[in-house]
C-alpha cells in the first residue's frame, strides 16, 4: 500500500494532470469503476489504484490522500487508473470538427454524442484537452472508440481533401446540397461561432431554426445536427 | 459603499442561496453584466450590486468580499443583483418536464433550448432548483421568458389533462402517433432514465436511433427530439 503522495510512482503519475506529460507518456489518468472497467475490457490499463484491498493484477492499493493527489477531484472515487491513451489514425468518413470549444463537458458530450451518431473521428482545432479529467468524465467512455485527432480545420481540409466541410451559420439559412460521405461538420467557439474564415472554406452552410433566444448550446447544435446528418434520407436535409 | 460582509442587508441576500429563503422572498441573485442586463430590461431588478461605482438607480458598490459572499462564485462577477424571480402561470401549448433531472447544467440548458424550440413552459418534477447559481448560468437569460411550474409528472396530468404526454423509451422504439398540440415531452434522470409508471401514463414513446453507446446526454436527447417536434411537418415523426 502507498501512503505517501510523495512516493515517486505518484509524483510521475500525478505530473498526467499536465498535457505535455500526457503526451510524453502516452498516458492519462482515469477516473471511477465506469471508465476504469472500459479500460480494462480494451487492454488499456497501465496501472490501477484503489483505496480497498485488491488482489487484481496491476492494482496497487493507495490511501485517500494519494488518491487525492492522483484524481485531484473534490469527491475522491474509490478508483482511478492510469491507461494508455488509445492510438487510432484511421480518419472515418464522417467526421466531427470542434474549432475553438473551450468548455470541457461540450467537449465531452460532443465526443459522446459523435460516437452515438457514427461520427468515428472528431478532429480538435483548439479545443478543450481531450484527456483531462473533466472531459473524461463528459465522455462516459465513448474516448475508447473515437479517432481523436489535434489539427486545424485548415491543416484538415489539406490532408483529407475529399471530405465535404459542413458549417453552420447563425445568422444565415441553410445553403448548399445535402452532403454525402465523406464529410466533416465543423463547429464554433460558445461564445464567438463559428471562424468567419472557416466558415468560407465550406461547401455545405446549416442553419437550425430557432427562436426568442440568439443561439444554442454548441453541444446540443451539434447533438440536432449530428443527428439530422445521420437520420435524413431525404434528398434535403430540412433542418 | 458596503465593505462588511456582516452587513444586515448583504446577510439577508446572501440567505438567498438557499431554496426556503428565495421562496419566501420571491427574490434570486444573477451574476454578471448579461444576467443583470436583461433583468433590467424585464423591470425585474430589486438592487444591483457592482465592485465599481456607479451612478444607476438602486445600485450599491461593494466591496470584493461582500461581492464574493453574494455570489459564491470562484470568480468574483465584477457586478450582481438581487433580481424578482418572474411569476408566470400560464401554461403553453408545448410544454417540457424534467422529471428528476440532477445536474444545474443540463436543467439550465433544456430551459434556454425549449425556449428556442417555443416550449414555453417548463415543468420540474424533482429538478434541479431553478433558480440557483448553475443553472441561472445556463439559462444565459432564458429564466425570464419561461414559465417555470415546480409539481409531479402526475399532478400535471391531472391539472392538464388535454396535454397529450411525449416519453423516451431508449429500449424499445417509436410508438404512437405524431402528437398534435397541446403536448408535453418528459425527459427522465441522467442515470436512470424515464420511471416506468410514468411511461406507462405517455401517450406516445419516442426513441432516437443511436449506435455504439447505450444513451445520449439528456440534454442533447432533449435538444433533438424538441427539435424534431417543432420542425418537422411530415405525418410521421421520423427520429
């Protein structure tokens, strides 16, 4: 059993927190049963760390401050692991673009709601980090199964040019022909929309019909439009 | 200017963190320039509170301690208010229940998407409170243009019972047909869905197709199936 947060597995272990070791190390830090079991059933697991005994293989027992030091959360979980960061590179033919999404749970959801959707890849032009916790948490598990991909919509539209780029306009209509795959729907910042630039690189504009408020929350513009993507087998996508 | 947070007034508003004392009240506390602007603009403003000096009616500077026991924010908002929490009555002809929905965050955000879809109603069954920190957050206004009724699923199926009721049914699919206004659509708990008994009391089931996870986010749930409710013209309500 460890006790000490200075014990110098931990001290590596908690420097995941930070994104450059994460990277570094091809590790992350994971919190719960929930995620700790998909991890496992995927053979991601590194190491395991429990408050309870364990006679697991790769699990070490901990004490709550250890395990606080490793979680940093405000409710310590009663579990937590350290897994491999899935590597996939095989970009799917629809795909999910989050420009500029700083808040992590829209991140998450969006990753989540990707998956449910068969959006295999969602690509992250400056967004939130992927792999902290809050966004770990967002994604219930739906990480294991995406390609996650750190690029810019530009650098995207370059290295995968036969994907049709989807925007959405606010203050406009809904322009262009209903796409076919391959095709990648991009999606703004919270505050600020979508990059007027990007916003020309794409062949394909979406507008939702809404009213009384200016805009909706980016997860659930995405959840209408990922849907609506997925769902329509009409020749227009009526929004 | 107020700079003891043991200030007789600020200890009275700061109670209004708390559910009784809002009740009996029917006062709230918004944070930030966005929140107080709209509430000014609907004559809903009891005294605004700001960090620097001003000039405005009913309008008191304080200290960054007194904003901070105010707000009970990590980030002390550079201006408050204690605002009238808006009484509506009237009951729309699309309306949303929230039926043991936990997290502020996706309370807030169903409320600022039924607006957006003309659901001008939203029921709370067991909810998250309305009008606390987090959730006033979410809304991003939307509190002030909606009627909000705390009551059981049951209780207004009885008060209104030409509301024909809309449930999710996430292991079964679609039944019933379109349903014509007036309408209620029920979303249940984060964790557990819709409860059976009320299921059993919808009139019509709907099931959004999804793959590779077993549930949506309730708020992207809620988001696309409010969407699809109010935008689609077909006889079928195809999801």
């Amino acid at each position: 059993m460890i006790t000490s947060p200075s014990n110098a597995t931990i001290k590596r272990f908690a420097k995941l927190h930070q994104k450059k070791y994460r990277e570094k190390e091809s590790l992350m830090i994971i919190e719960g049963p929930h995620l700790v079991d998909i991890a496992r059933f995927k053979g991601l697991i590194h190491t395991v760390f429990t408050l309870d005994e364990s006679t697991e293989s790769n699990t070490v027992q901990v004490s709550e401050m250890v395990m606080k030091k490793l979680t940093k959360t405000n409710h310590v979980p009663p579990i937590a692991a350290v897994a491999k960061i899935p590597k996939r590179h095989t970009v799917s033919s629809k795909v999910l673009i989050l420009e500029h999404v700083q808040d992590p749970g829209n991140v998450g959801t969006l990753i989540r709601t990707a998956l449910a959707f068969g959006f295999g890849t969602v690509v992250l032009d400056q967004s939130a980090d992927p792999y902290s916790a809050k966004v770990l948490r967002s994604t219930q598990g739906a990480i294991f199964d995406i390609t996650l991909l750190e690029m810019s919509v530009m650098d995207f539209k370059n290295t995968y040019p036969k994907h049709t780029l989807i925007g959405t306009d606010l203050n406009g209509q809904s322009t262009g022909k209903k796409p076919v795959e391959p095709y990648a729907l991009i999606l703004g910042n919270e505050g600020q929309g979508m990059k007027e630039s990007t916003q020309k690189q794409c062949n394909v504009l979406l507008k939702i019909p809404i009213k009384n408020i200016d805009s909706l929350n980016v997860g659930i513009a995405g959840g209408i439009l990922m849907h609506a993507l997925a769902n329509t087998d009409t020749p227009d996508l009526k929004l």
